[in-house]
C-alpha cells in the first residue's frame, strides 16, 4: 500500500511544535541544575561564569532533546508530539529502520 506524506507546512510546523516543547522542557531540567551550580560558581571567578552558565545551558538541552527522542521515537514508534498534534501519522518503514533500545543477541 503506498503512503502519501504529509505537507510540508504541516510537517514544519509539527517539528516546531516538538521544538517548543523541548525548550519548555530543558528550561524545567535548568531550574535544578542551576540550583546545583550555585555553590560552582561561588568559587569561580567572574570571567569563567559565563562559560559554566553557557555549559550548563547546552548539557540541559542535550539532555532534553535526547531524552524526548528516545522517549518519543521508541515508545511511541516515532510518534512525536508534534505530529500526534496535527495529527500526522508515522508509516511503517520496515524491520531495520525502526529504531529500538534492545540489543541483538545471537
């Protein structure tokens, strides 16, 4: 059976959907881990504050962004929230081209 994909506003704007829910997120993830740089920066001087801060920033967007895309992608079977919004559906693209987390044993 063959697929037709969707439009590509409607794919755009389903990817800036999981965009802004990422950077909702790393700014949740930020709230503790700034929390935790507190007393880092204490001892720190002025000129290598920015570069903590900056740091700091980046491994919590890491973090999110990964950690929505193993969470959706696997879980969901690529089923965004972006896409689940607009309501794009994810076609079946074959055995080797899912991704998984478990790991083949022979």
């Amino acid at each position: 059976m063959p697929y037709e994909s969707a439009p590509f506003f409607r794919r755009f704007v389903a990817r800036l959907l999981d965009l802004a829910f990422c950077l909702l997120l790393t700014f949740v993830i930020a709230i503790p881990v700034g929390i935790l740089l507190i007393p880092i920066t204490l001892v720190t001087t002025e000129a290598n504050e920015g570069v903590i801060y900056g740091a700091a920033a980046w491994l919590c967007y890491f973090i999110a962004y990964v950690g929505l895309e193993v969470f959706l992608l696997i879980r969901r079977e690529g089923q965004t929230l972006g896409k689940g919004l607009l309501g794009l559906r994810v076609v079946p693209a074959g055995e080797w081209a899912r991704p998984s987390t478990a790991t083949a044993v022979r």
